[in-house]
C-alpha cells in the first residue's frame, strides 16, 4: 500500500492516508519514498487504524506530506491470515 502522512505526533507515531484495519499491520514494515527518511525502513509496532506506531523513531522528521510504502505484518497464526 502506497500514500503520504497526514498528521504527525512524533518521529515514531503519525497518522497516515492509507485506511487500515486495526492491527493488520502490526509487524509490519513502512519504507519512506520521500522527506528526510526517504529509502529508509523501519517496524511497525502497532497500527490503530491509520495511526502507526514504530518500534524505534526515524533518524529524521517524519513530516506531513512524506510518501511511503506499507507492507503487512505476520504474526504465523491462521487467524491472522484470514
């Protein structure tokens, strides 16, 4: 999944376009396409919705407008996958 932050908190929770069922992207990885962490990743912790929360803050500023890449986590359980 592709988009761009819409609101940020800090350099580790922000909030973001792309709608997400809660908890779907847990563990999952957020590269950045653009702004100062652009071809950087990092773990997704949790994902509330389109409220994402890293496990470790970005090096730099994660701003409003920043474009990224969104992959799903896998948490290895059936129910997970379905």
């Amino acid at each position: 999944f592709t988009g761009t932050v819409t609101a940020v908190t800090n350099r580790q929770k922000f909030t973001i376009s792309t709608s997400l069922p809660t908890g779907k992207f847990d563990e999952g990885l957020i590269k950045f396409t653009s702004g100062q962490n652009a071809g950087l990743s990092m773990e997704v912790d949790t994902n509330e919705g389109q409220v994402i929360t890293l496990f470790q803050p970005m090096l730099g500023t994660v701003a409003v407008g920043d474009s990224y890449i969104i992959k799903k986590g896998c948490k290895k359980t059936v129910e997970y996958c379905f």
